[in-house]
C-alpha cells in the first residue's frame, strides 16, 4: 500500500492516511457511494458512478484516491480521462475538436455524512491533482458537471478556481452547470466587470453565459443564493 498523505482530523483527531484506490478497493468504494446518497434529503443532486464506470478508471483511465481511517474508507476522489464523444463536457464550453484530448473529468467526490466538516474533499482535490501532475502533462482543462442548489459540491469547486462556463440538461435532461479551470493558468483572472444573478434564474445565467461571462463566486443573502459572474478583460 502506497501511502500518498497522513494527517489528523479537525474533528475528535482521528489519524487517517490517503492511498491511491485499485481494483481491489471496488466493493468498498460501491459501499461508501451508496451509504452518501441514502444519507441524501434531494437524491438528485448527485450523479453517481456505475460499478462498471469505476472499472473504468481503476484500470487506467484515471485515478482514484481513498482516505482511510485504519482499515476503513470514509471517503473518495476521482479523475477520469473520458472518451471523445458527443456529450464530451469540452464541446459544451466551447472548445475546439483538437483541444478534446486534453480534458480531464473531475467525477465524483464522496466523504461519508458522519466525517464531514473536515476538509476532506478539499485535501483529496489537492492531492489529486498533484498526484495527476506527477505522472501526466499533457491535461490543458479539467471539467466537472455540479447540480445547481448542490451547495457543497459548488462550494468545493469554486474553492478550486474553477469557473461555470456553462449551465445546461445533462445525463437524461437534468440541470447542471459546467465547470472548467484551465491547468496553464497560473495567475488570478483580472475580472473587468463583475454581476450577480439568482441561483433559480436559469435562463437569465444561461444568457449570461452564452454572452461569454463565467460564474466565479457563490453567496447567500437574505436566504438566497446568489452566483457571481466576471468577464474577463481578455475577452
């Protein structure tokens, strides 16, 4: 067992460690899936992954880090390398057909209902990604597809930099947005305007983003969240 990080939880200092997931790791990691959507009030907003899909990445098509505590999994990130298809998430934010082999999914993170609150999911995104950087360089965008009202999960990418350059029906007509951050970028954005729009206003955001903002923060005023659009002066 290759272990890539050990740390303490922030909550009852637990020590955990984090290793990277293998075949082996599969009926774990179903297991720990389907404990996080029961746990979940709106089912909806989660996009699981298929047994068959996990095979996937687990045999080499992306990677997979797991935190343990001792012997047992609390929590998971995935990276997968996707085929070129129609619904690739690079033809939705707009880029070229030879730009396609150079994104990477972000897919599913999970961390068990009763270990959240330790700022798992965000040391699993930095360790990932250092992990990608060490065995390929060739991914220009990393891509993921979030639940508008999936507070958490946008809460993590925008805590990520990464950006909404899209808002759209995904997997069977369910809303999503799209988020990109483009692995080159090594300085923050200099937004040149700024606005915000309601989270429910869909059409209103779409326009937005077709206009060529992007969604770059997320707030909540008076019990409504709010998503905060930049456009760039490059643009």
């Amino acid at each position: 067992m290759n272990i890539i990080y050990e740390g303490t939880l922030q909550q009852g200092g637990e020590s955990f460690t984090v290793i990277e997931l293998l075949l082996e790791n599969i009926n774990e990691i179903i297991a720990l899936q389907n404990t996080v959507i029961h746990s979940l009030e709106k089912k909806e907003t989660l996009q699981p992954l298929t047994k068959k899909e996990f095979q996937n990445i687990l045999s080499g098509n992306g990677l997979m880090l797991g935190v343990f505590l001792e012997e047992r999994l609390i929590g998971f990130r995935a990276l997968l390398v996707p085929e070129i298809d129609e619904d690739h998430l690079g033809r939705d934010i707009g880029l070229s057909k030879e730009e396609l082999p150079g994104v990477i999914y972000q897919e599913v993170s999970i961390v068990h209902q009763k270990y959240r609150g330790n700022r798992l999911q965000q040391t699993l995104a930095i360790l990932i990604m250092q992990e990608l950087m060490k065995t390929d360089n060739s991914f220009t965008h990393i891509c993921c597809t979030v639940a508008p009202f999936n507070i958490p999960s946008l809460k993590d990418k925008f805590a990520q930099g990464m950006e909404i350059a899209a808002l759209k029906e995904k997997y069977g007509k369910m809303l999503r947005y799209v988020f990109v951050k483009e692995l080159s970028e090594g300085r923050d954005k200099d937004w040149s305007e700024i606005t915000r729009l309601k989270m429910d206003d869909t059409k209103a955001q779409q326009e937005m983003l077709a206009a060529g903002w992007r969604g770059i923060q997320l707030e909540m005023e008076d019990g409504e969240y709010w998503v905060s659009f930049g456009r760039n002066q490059e643009s």
